[in-house]
C-alpha cells in the first residue's frame, strides 16, 4: 500500500511492551562497521547485506516508538527516493504507553504519500521535503536545494518516456490537458513542479527555510546544475522566510583532519570565485541572539557552528507553530550535521526523545539521520573529509547551558524589567576586559534590502552582510595554507575561565521530566578529540552529562571501527589519540577522564 499507516506499539515496540527483550540487537559498532563499507542504498536492501539494513531500520523505528506516534511513508526499493530510508517515520504526536495501544492518526498518510510523489522532482536528487525531528508541535524537515532545469528536465523526461507518457508527477487528478503531455516552457515547467513542492511545505506548516550552500546555485562545467529558494526568479517562495547561512561543503573538513581535528582558528576562505552568497537572515531572528553576525567571515569552524545553531535553536523555540526546513546542495553532509546537533541537543534538554538512554539516542541519529539518509561516508573516509566525526567530536562545544532550549523558553518567561546589564552582559565585558581574539576585527557595512536583489528573492527586510573595508590589524597571525578552502588563523588562547555556579531547574512535562543547570559562562573546551577538561570542583549539569557521555560512546566506538581504518594515512594524528583512549592511556596529563 503507498502510504501504510503504523502506530508505534504495533510497528515497533510491541515487543518492548512486552517485556522481551529483542534478540541480537545491532549495536552502534555493527552499525558503523556497515556504515563505512558500503553507501546504503533502498533499492539494495536485498539479501545479507539488505538484511543488515533491514535489522537497522526496524531499530530505528522501535527508538522512535518509545515516545511517538507516528506513520509511515512507504519507499520500498527506492520507489520515491534511492538514498532516503525504506520506511520513512513521519512523527505526529508524544506519547504514552497507554497511548499506544489506541493510536489514532492526524494526518491522511495517503495525501501526504501523493504529495511527497508529486513533489520530488522539484529539488535535486529527488531528496524531497521531509519531516525528520518534531518539537513542540513543529516539524523539523530535511531535504536536497532545488533543482536546475538540467536536472528538471533529464528527471521529467526520463519519467514521461519510460511511464508512457503518464507521468502522475504532472497529472492533477481532476485535470488533465494536452498541455501537461507537450513540451512545457520553462516557467510552466517550474511553475507545475515547485508548485507541488510548496505545497508539501505548506502541508507541513513549515515558514523558515535555512539554506547552508555558500552559493546561489550550484554549477558544474559552466551548467547550473541547482539552484536554491533565495534566486527564485519568480519569487514562488516570497511567503516563506528564507535565510542563507553559508556553511563549508564537505570538502573543507579534509582541512580540519589534515589540522588533527582542530577546528579551532579553522577559517573557511570566503573569497573564493565559487562562494557568491552572503549572509542573509531577517533582523527580527537576529535582535535577540547577542551575535555579531557582521563578523561571520571571520568566525571560525567552532564559532561559526555554535552560532548558526543557536540560529536554529531560537527559531523552534519561537511562539509561532512553524516548522523549519534545512538543507545544503544534496541534502547528505551538512544537512545531517545541523540535524543531528538539534536532535541531539534537544534530547540533552530532556525536550525530545525523553526515554532514549543516551547509547539508544547515539544509534537512533547515526542511524537515520547520517546512514539511512545516504550519508557517503565510504567516499568521505577516502577523501579525508571527516564532517561525520566532526558533527559528534563538536557535542563538547555545545555541552553549556547557552545552548539549551530550556534557557531560552525560560528567557521568554521573564517579565520585562529595565534595561540594564545581564549575567550574559557581564561574562562578555569580562571577556572583553581580558583582551578578546576571537574575531578579524573587519569593518563591514549593512545594507538593509526591501525588495527582492539579484541575489535573492525575500520580501522582508533582511540584513545583508558584506565585507565593505580593508582589514584592521588584529592579534592574529596569519600561517600558510595548501588549500584555497581555508585560511588559518594561529591566535592567543583565552583561558578557559568557567563559573563555578550551576542553578538546578526542573522543567515540568506532560510525559517526562527532566533537570538542567544553570551556568551563565562562556566555556569551550579545546579541539583536540580527545582534550580532558580541568577538574572541576562543582557536579556537571544534566545536559553536559548527558552530551558527554554520548561523545564518549561515539570516540569509543568510532576508534574500535571507522577510526582505525581512517586513521591508516595518520597513525600519529588524533585517531592515536583514540585508540589511546580506549586503552585507557591518559593524554595531556593527569586531569579528569571526562570527555
């Protein structure tokens, strides 16, 4: 059946509930071990190496059965996308295990089936609009940029002929012309396929679109080969709220294993002839953030990921009931980067996912949102662009509690008071009063657009941020780099200066509870993948404990699986390190083992 419905108890928890234990469980080791030998594919899933698959994704499906209802989007053999999971989980709403057992679905799977058919061809690989991590009502959703008409038309071609000349991705069902079987003019054909595509965004309330590519369109041998919401000519996408944030492609993160996994003072070379867009978000998702966006060029590896995902984190925890969609060119490296730190983020606040032990959180996101996904990691591991690493190694720079959605629901709550300094406030003059680093210095100029540019398409005013001067001396010392990707910056360390308060809250829940701590402070361990922390004198915080122990689970298995292998080229680099550490070596002295 196209679009088949299953309630959690019944698709894949009924052997939880009964209190048997699944036999052979595939671990996070197994996982990997499958992850790094082959690219998963729908239409593979076939015999012993499909068996594997289908043992992964019945895991999957029985995490997310431990807290939701959902149904289920059918692609068996790839029928509507080869890289996307053969049972795709469409989350519609928390639940208990009473819940269970009366499910009752909120959408029409069937419509949402027909929609998700209609509209794949509009984006690039036919990696659809879908919905991966729901919060607060709101669904989180992933996907591939939109595709050029190159691909626009060699996909519908190829559809037309080898369908009849029936494609259903063109036939309304009510309406049928002469029309829709002739050659189309290009703003038909757009017009018919982004149409249906904005569609399926509207059917899941989704209003922010985040775009990651560092360029409008995507072009290969002078061709465009995508292009993206922003540089819509027609402006189809106007009701949306578009944002670009550039973020390096893949091919930037063989710089951060050639530096032993240090992404710190690891600066993207924005001045490269490709990289044409800027940086362009709505001022009212930036008033309340306390970041100098101005200054992103500047930013390194660290810095730039933190800051883009307080972005996303502020705009799901926004009043509204909109849902967000994120996506770079294919939708398979930095799409599952930013995925996963939400999903994993979220889940630390006790937000998401409640009864997932971090172990099964660990597995449920390399799992589906990295593998399940198409994630090549076979190909990146050859190429050294370990940006599946990074995404999890990065967890130590976002244990703190300014990354928390419950501080910024709890920042809403407050009564409005006078103006006036706050901890935030007071932590940044200290830093600054210590001589801060972290930045070029560039002067940049802001000019505010009210109607659509040649480099986007938005109706509301944005902020557009563009290196205007010439750089102002810094205390920074520029060092030599093989590689156009990135420019190296070798600076002063800051100490590593850390409050030692941490406040207890307990955030009430309908179906869970859970405690964070509270610690006003601006904290960030080093970038080697292994850096042991000071001892501390106060207890960790919830949140940290719950991130560092799903690091720590990750560099242990990594090192006994992927690592050992990618670390063939590097004996001595940071996968040494790894394997250090799971012999229990201790590195860098004699502090703390926590990760």
């Amino acid at each position: 059946m196209a679009g088949a419905r299953a309630a959690a108890a019944a698709s894949a928890g009924s052997s939880a509930s009964s209190g048997t234990p699944q036999p052979q469980e595939p671990g996070l080791g197994e996982l990997l071990e499958e992850f790094s030998r082959t690219q998963y594919r729908a239409k593979d899933c076939s015999g012993t190496g499909g068996s594997k698959v289908e043992r992964i994704e019945k895991r999957c499906l029985e995490l997310f059965g431990r807290d939701y209802c959902y149904s289920v989007i059918q692609n068996v053999n790839g029928d509507i996308c080869g890289h996307y999971p053969q049972h795709i989980v469409f989350l519609e709403y928390e639940s208990s295990e009473k819940e269970k057992d009366t499910f009752q679905s909120t959408v029409q799977v069937s419509k949402l089936q027909d929609l998700v058919n209609r509209s794949k061809t509009a984006r690039c690989r036919g990696r659809f609009v879908c919905p991966v991590i729901l919060f607060k009502g709101k669904h989180i959703c992933r996907s591939a940029t939109l595709a050029g008409w190159g691909e626009l038309y060699g996909r519908t071609g190829y559809n037309y002929i080898f369908s009849g000349g029936a494609d259903d991705a063109w036939a309304d069902a009510e309406d049928v012309t002469e029309e829709d079987c002739a050659l189309r003019s290009d703003t038909h054909l757009f017009d018919k396929v982004r149409g249906y595509d904005i569609k399926l965004l509207r059917y899941l309330s989704v209003k922010y679109i985040c775009d990651l590519m560092v360029e409008n369109k995507k072009v290969k041998f002078g061709m465009n080969v995508t292009s993206s919401e922003k540089v819509d000519k027609a402006q189809r996408y106007a009701d949306f709220t578009l944002l670009s944030i550039p973020y390096p492609g893949c091919e930037f993160f063989k710089e951060y294993k050639d530096r032993d996994y240090m992404a710190e003072g690891l600066i993207f070379n924005w001045k490269q002839d490709y990289v044409d867009a800027p940086l362009s978000i709505p001022d009212f998702l930036t008033c309340s953030l306390n970041i100098d966006w101005s200054q992103y060029q500047s930013w390194d590896l660290v810095q730039q990921t933190q800051n883009y995902l307080k972005l996303l984190l502020s705009i799901i925890n926004s009043d509204d009931d909109s849902g967000l969609l994120v996506h770079c060119i294919s939708g398979w490296d930095r799409t599952p980067l930013f995925i996963s730190l939400l999903r994993l983020s979220l889940w630390a606040d006790g937000l998401i996912h409640a009864s997932l032990k971090p172990a099964e959180i660990l597995y449920l996101t390399v799992a589906y949102d990295w593998f399940l996904f198409g994630h090549m990691l076979v190909d990146r591991l050859s190429k050294g662009e370990e940006i599946f690493f990074f995404c999890f190694n990065f967890l130590k720079h976002i244990i703190s509690e300014e990354f928390s959605a419950l501080k910024i629901q709890r920042r809403k709550s407050l009564p409005a008071r006078d103006a006036g300094f706050t901890v935030e406030d007071i932590c940044m003059l200290r830093r600054k009063d210590r001589g801060s680093t972290t930045s070029l210095g560039s002067d940049f100029s802001l000019v505010m657009e009210s109607s659509p540019g040649a480099t986007g398409s938005f109706t509301y005013e944005t902020v557009e941020l563009v290196p205007a001067g010439a750089q102002t001396q810094a205390a920074w010392r520029k060092s030599h780099s093989s590689s156009p990707q990135s420019v190296f910056w070798n600076r002063p360390q800051p100490s590593e200066d850390r409050l030692p308060s941490h406040q207890a809250l307990v955030e009430a829940k309908s179906s869970s509870s859970s405690s964070s701590n509270h610690s006003d402070n601006f904290f960030r361990l080093g970038s080697s993948p292994l850096e042991v922390p000071k001892p501390r004198l106060t207890a960790l915080s919830e949140r940290e404990t719950r991130l560092q122990e799903v690091r720590s689970a990750f560099l242990a298995a990594y090192s006994s699986t992927v690592g050992l292998r990618a670390a063939a080229p590097s004996p001595s680099g940071a996968i040494g390190l790894l394997e250090q550490f799971v012999r229990g070596v201790g590195l860098r002295g004699t502090g703390s083992s926590t990760l």
